[in-house]
C-alpha cells in the first residue's frame, strides 16, 4: 500500500486554528499530530526529516504549516495573544517553529513565542562550487581557481541576491577575488548561475548547497567553501511556548541532531551546522 505524503498546509490568509480545526482527518489512523511552522523554504528538509521521524514513530504524524517569515510571526503572536480560553500552557496547535534562517527565531525567542534554551541548529547552508556533470576535469578547490588562468567562473549578481554577497564574501576572503577579474559572468540569480554554466558560458558555478543538490542530474559539486572562511547560513528551530506535547518537541529536537536525520540533511545539500 503506497505511503501517505506528510500533510503540508500552506496559508490562505486563514487564521491557524481554523486551519487545523477544518483539516480532513485520516478516520483509519488515531496517529498523533506533530506540527511544526515553517518558511515555504524550509519544506523539503522537514519534509524529508518528517518522513524518518514517521517511520521511527508509527504512532506519530508530521504536519507541516508553510508561511513568510513576516506573516509567521503574526500567525504566532496573535495564537499567542488569544483570549486565555482558547488558548493556555500546552494545548496550543503548533509543536515546532522553523523559520528560514535564525533571525525570526532570535526575534520570538525575546517575546517568549517559543521557549527559551529549546532552540537547536540542525542545518547549515553552504556555498558550493560545481561544474556540468559533463565536464571530466575540474577544479577541485576554491584556491584552484586563481591558479588556472582560462576557468570562466558563473556567480550571481552580489547587488541583487544574498547568494552573490556570499559569493564576494568568499571570494574577498580567500584573496582571488581580483585574480578573477575578466573571468567573472555575473547573473541576476541561482537560476541564471545554473543557465550561463549549462549553456557553455561559464566553466565553473557558485551557488548553494540546496540549489546544487536539486540540479543534481545535470551538475556535480566539486568543493565545498570552508565554513570556518565563510559562515553559512543556520536553520533552527524551537519549541513553541504552547506546545502541546513537550516531550514529543524534545525528541524531535533530538532526532534533528543524529547522524540519520544529518545524513538525510546533507544529501539534499547542507551541512551539519557547528
């Protein structure tokens, strides 16, 4: 019998609760519900993380809510600010926030939206360089590249996008930045990175580690930038105040951190966060 996919509820300028309480419910399963808030960037890892969390705890279901950062913090806040009978200490919908980055999470840390000292980083963003999946020889270090005069490099532009104001930052930090000029074809984006490097443009490609693992068929990662020269960006995630089931949120926050769910994080592109 197929597997059911983990239920995934993206907002529609509902609010939370009447999300929840309209959802169908599975009559043939009494699993118990994890819910955990999230950035729509953040769905397939939690997603993918759900999958080996369900199949550990058959008694468990993982729900994922998709929303912005902006509107996710309201979302919380007003759960939060509801009249005291409808909402009290552990019996609010949400089990884990997961926001796209750590900044929100600092942010509803100081509101006490979620709990303090429950937040645990469990992926790490990285810069990565690849080449098509054609190419036999390739540059296997960030180094390399000033080292070998004719590599034509592929980044995107650092005005427009974070991933080109990593990129420089990098590249500033490793000092071939300049040894690099007339070399450099600078795209609007990730995808006009991945364009200029599959059409013959460009040599070599800069991106991210997710980016790169989704391009998997058609480009191959050859080095991965040190995280102790540039910092990658940290995904956390943290129990909310009102978590239903407190004892459930920990083990999740636990399982974020063994060597399965790191070896489920790091095929889709990240990396174990230091």
């Amino acid at each position: 019998m197929p597997r059911k996919p983990i239920k995934i509820i993206v907002q529609t300028g509902l609010p939370l609760v009447l999300l929840f309480m309209g959802a169908e419910i599975d009559s043939t399963s009494a699993s118990e519900p994890l819910v955990i808030a999230a950035s729509p960037s953040m769905a397939a890892p939690l997603e993918a993380l759900g999958r080996v969390f369900e199949q550990r705890h058959p008694d468990i279901k993982v729900q994922i809510y998709l929303d912005s950062g902006v509107d996710l913090r309201r979302t919380i806040a007003g759960m939060e600010n509801s009249p005291r009978g409808q909402y009290f200490i552990e019996t609010g919908p949400i089990h884990l926030v997961a926001p796209g980055g750590d900044e929100l999470i600092t942010r509803l840390e100081q509101k006490y939206y979620v709990l303090p000292g429950t937040r645990k980083a469990y992926a790490a963003v990285p810069l990565v360089m690849v080449v098509p999946e054609s190419l036999v020889e390739a540059p296997t270090s960030f180094q390399a590249l000033a080292q070998t005069g004719n590599i034509r490099v592929a980044m995107a532009d650092p005005t427009l996008t974070a991933l080109g104001q990593k990129t420089k930052q990098l590249l500033v930090a490793l000092g071939i930045l300049d040894s690099l000029k007339g070399r450099m074809d600078v795209g609007n984006d990730t995808r006009s990175v991945f364009d200029h490097l599959l059409s013959g443009q460009a040599d070599v490609g800069i991106v991210f580690g997710p980016d790169a693992a989704r391009e998997s068929e058609r480009i191959r990662v050859v080095a991965v930038a040190d995280p102790q020269i540039i910092r990658p960006t940290v995904h956390s995630m943290a129990m909310e105040r009102y978590c239903p089931n407190r004892r459930l949120c920990e083990e999740f926050l636990a399982f974020t951190q063994s060597a399965d769910a790191q070896a489920v994080l790091v095929r889709l592109g990240y990396i174990p966060p230091k």
